[in-house]
C-alpha cells in the first residue's frame, strides 16, 4: 500500500541513486548532502536539486566550488549553498 512514508523512502532512493557520479569528490559531496538534508528539504528545493541533478560532473563540481557562479532560484542557491558547506567541510 503507498503512503507518505513509502513515497518518501522511494523518493530518496532515486535521489541517492543519481547523486552516484564519475567524479568521486561530487560523488562523495551529493552522497553526504542526501544523507544529511533530504528530510529537510522543501518541496522546491527537492525540485531544484534533481534540476542540479542533470548537469554534467564538471559543470556541478564547478558550480559547487566557485562561490562566483550562482543560480538565479532562490531554491536552486539555498540548495548550492548547502552542498558548498559540505564541500568545504570536506
């Protein structure tokens, strides 16, 4: 039977499953995020990070590691801002 809980579960499952890239520092980067924020996350930023989610390795490790190149949705920086933090902690 689907509840909210099981679409949930699924949901971070798929996200887990795309955050597994070529490049092992984003790898290990969006791995951490998913693990430590996914429960948080808003209905638009959960949007915004599968968005992320679509750019080629080099182009979201570029984006997470310059602090000169922001988005323009206030979701897509909240989320880019989080995954740096972790970067950076890394």
């Amino acid at each position: 039977m689907l509840n909210a809980e099981n679409i949930k579960d699924a949901e971070l499952r798929r996200l887990a499953w795309r955050c597994r890239r070529g490049m092992l520092e984003l790898d290990i980067v969006l791995q951490r995020f998913i693990a430590l924020h996914f429960n948080d996350l808003t209905l638009a930023q959960l949007k915004a990070f599968d968005d992320l989610l679509e750019l080629p390795d080099n182009d979201f490790w570029t984006l997470i590691s310059s602090d000169r190149v922001t988005p323009k949705n206030a979701d897509t920086v909240d989320v880019v801002n989080k995954i740096r933090a972790l970067k950076q902690a890394h």
